[in-house]
C-alpha cells in the first residue's frame, strides 16, 4: 500500500509539473504572439511622417524616407530574430547598436527632430520586446560626444 501511494503521488507530481510546463509554454507562446505581431505592426507603419502630438515636421525627401524607413524596419526584424531565440539583453543591445551606426551613413541629412524621430522608434522597439532599460548605445549615439558623427 505504501509503494502504491508514492507510485500515486510520483505520477501525480509528474502530471502536474508537465501540465505546468505546457501551460508556460502556452503563456510565453501567446505573449511571443503579441510581440511579434506588435513587431509586424510597427514595420507596416508609415515612418518619418510629419506628428504634431511629437512636433516632429516629417521628412520631405521620399528617398531619404524610404532609406530611413528601410533601416528602422530592418532594427524590427532583428529584434523579431531576437525575440524568436530568447535572446538576452547584451544580444538585443548589440542590435541596437548596430542598427543606429546604419544610420551614421545619412547623419548629414538629418536633423535634430530625424534624430529624436529614429530615438523614438527605437524606443518603441524597446518597449515592444519588452527589455528593462535601453542601455547606453540609444544615448549614446543621440547625445554623446564619442560619437563619431559629431
């Protein structure tokens, strides 16, 4: 009788830890889900049109919008990449950095509001994914002084 209980309570133990192990894996499933539709959402917008709730002009060049567009969406789907293999936050950091120095190459083009614009973006891309802190590459590329744009 006391080998039948613990066979009883081993499988009931091991029930229960499957079932829960499922039920995470259905969790993080549906929250990877929201994430990558979030992500999906955030590449189909329009970019670098004028906002006047972030009194941001727009830019008018269509070529300049769409290299810039290209470069933000691309951040997107590598924090889309990311996010797939449960990245950490130095590989999402290195993301970001990596997709600001794309945007070095039009520096002289773009003014203080195209800037705070793409900061902005990436800040939503933060967000969607979910990190803690945005680390020092964003601040960095936006106000520091080792950069090399400045």
């Amino acid at each position: 009788m006391k080998k039948l209980t613990c066979l009883f309570i081993f499988i009931c133990l091991g029930v229960s830890g499957t079932f829960a192990k499922n039920l995470n894996n259905i969790t993080l499933k549906g929250n990877g889900n929201v994430v990558v539709n979030k992500l999906e959402s955030f590449i189909k917008e329009k970019k670098f049109q004028a906002d006047e709730t972030l009194m941001y002009p727009g830019i008018t060049s269509k070529t300049l919008k769409t290299k810039l567009t290209d470069l933000v969406n691309e951040s997107a789907r590598d924090f889309m990449q990311l996010f797939s293999t449960n990245a950490n936050e130095e590989e999402y950091q290195n993301k970001i950095k990596t997709g600001l120095e794309r945007f070095d190459l039009y520096f002289t083009e773009l003014t203080s509001e195209d800037l705070d614009r793409i900061y902005h973006y990436y800040e939503q891309l933060i967000d969607i994914v979910g990190l803690k802190n945005q680390g020092t590459h964003l601040k960095k590329w936006r106000y520091g002084t080792t950069s090399s744009k400045k």
